[in-house]
C-alpha cells in the first residue's frame, strides 16, 4: 500500500513539532521519498541519532508501506 507525503510529514510532526518538515515522492510510486526535516532536536546529534528519531517517528510503516525514505536532517541555523 502506498503512503501519501502528507501523512508522512504528518507523522514526524507529531514526534518533532517544532520540526519543518517537506516530504517528496521522488519516484512518483508512493514508496520512494526524500524528506528534508529541520528541528532543534537535531542539534548536537550524530547522524545516526537524527534517524533514530525519524525512524521511531514512522515506526511499524517502514519496510512496510513505506519502502524507502531518504533524509536529510538539520537543526536550524
């Protein structure tokens, strides 16, 4: 089943809600997306720490409706 962008943003906004949070279907399918997501809870994160967030986030849709999710995670400037 494929997932809309909108319920994806919807979902990291529920776990970051300072985050701003734009999410692409780059494929065009419902199962690729780049999300681009800016948060103060990024701040002094590793990378891998950042996707935990996300990836806890989303949990139960990844490897499941939700094929693949490419990020990029920043905290503002």
């Amino acid at each position: 089943m494929a997932m809309d962008p909108a319920e994806i943003a919807r979902m990291i906004k529920e776990a970051l809600p300072d985050a701003s949070v734009e999410v692409e279907d780059y494929a065009g399918d419902g199962d690729h997306f780049r999300a681009t997501i800016v948060s103060e809870a990024f701040r002094g994160k590793t990378r891998v720490q950042q996707h935990r967030l996300i990836n806890d986030a989303l949990a139960g849709k990844l490897g499941g409706d939700l094929h693949a999710l490419t990020l990029q995670c920043s905290a503002p400037e």
